[in-house]
C-alpha cells in the first residue's frame, strides 16, 4: 500500500523539517520555584535579562501556586544555563534572602516532559527548586535495581536526610536518557 505517512508534533518547540523531528533547543524553559511563608509576593532578579540584570524593577515576578509557593516559568537561552546568579526577594516589601547570590545549575538538570491541555502537547522544564534562605541539595545516581516495586533512599544526620536512617528520603526515577557510558537507563 502506498498510504502516506504523515507526522506531527504536539510538543512546544518542536518541528518536522524534511521528515525529521527537530526540537529547539537554543533555549530552554525553567521554572524558577521557592515556598517563603507569610511572603505577599516573590520576584527573582539576576544576571541574565529575563530576570532584569539586578535590575529589580525588571525583575521575574512569580506567580502564586498552592499556599506560600510562589513559581514561574521562563524561557533562558541555553549558553547562559551555567552562567546565570540570582536572589529571590519579597514584594512589595523588597526584603531579600541572605547570604550569596544562587548560581545556576540548570545545565546539570535534566529536563523533565510536562504535558498540558489535556494530553495536547508538552514542554520540556527544567527545574530550580529553593529553599528560601537554605540550600537544596540535588543527588542522582545511575544505580538498576532487580526489583522494580523497589526504591532507592538517602539518609543523612540533618532531621531532613532522615537523621540517619530514622526516616530516608525516597529518591524519585527520572526519565529514560542515554548516560555517559552510552548505556539507557533512568537516573533515581
């Protein structure tokens, strides 16, 4: 049978381009995220232009989510990924976090596929998940396990790493990706 075949694309970014799937990828979307209780609002600034190059009048301005979480997403040009600082601070009170200016590490996380519209297309986020003044420590292992109801844990002696096994933080499976060994597999 001569039926033709004919593709599409429901993904943001996406485009057939002589029977090729290509995606674009000289930016990429991240959602800029952090919890401040009792906050009225939360902006981000920093040294790219989409979040005003400290200029906080030009600042990201995030959006209300659920309780006192406050995100956005933004697309950032893929060069400047590692090269990026930047502060959250609370509007209108402009009462900023301590300590250093974050510095990004977007071009280390993985990207996940979020789907919206009722399964009608996706968009590849990369996540910048804060803590308002503290650290998030991000942790990923390549590391196949036999039994596929089983689940990797952490465990440290900060009551937030378990206090050393008195409660591990279950890990979570990301997404199917070839490693730096050329082998597919899921990082937890």
């Amino acid at each position: 049978t001569n039926y033709p075949l004919e593709l599409s694309s429901q993904m943001e970014g996406c485009a057939l381009e002589d029977g090729m799937l290509v995606e674009d990828d000289t930016t990429q979307l991240v959602r800029f995220k952090v919890s401040r209780e009792g906050a009225e609002g939360v902006s981000v600034t920093g040294s790219i232009p989409i979040l005003g190059e400290w200029d906080v009048d030009q600042a990201l301005k995030l959006e209300r989510t659920k309780g006192n979480t406050f995100e956005r997403i933004a697309p950032v040009p893929s060069d400047q990924l590692h090269l990026f600082e930047y502060k959250y601070f609370e509007t209108p009170t402009m009462t900023y976090e301590t300590g250093g200016n974050r510095k990004s590490d977007a071009h280390l996380v993985e990207p996940q596929r979020e789907f919206h519209g009722g399964g009608k297309g996706s968009k590849r986020v990369v996540d910048l998940q804060s803590v308002w003044d503290g650290l998030l420590i991000r942790l990923i292992i390549f590391h196949p396990l036999q039994d596929p109801k089983a689940h990797l844990a952490v465990s440290g002696s900060m009551p937030h790493m378990g206090g050393w096994l008195g409660k591990p933080r279950q890990m979570g499976l990301g997404n199917e990706r070839t490693l730096l060994t050329g082998v597919k597999g899921r990082c937890w």
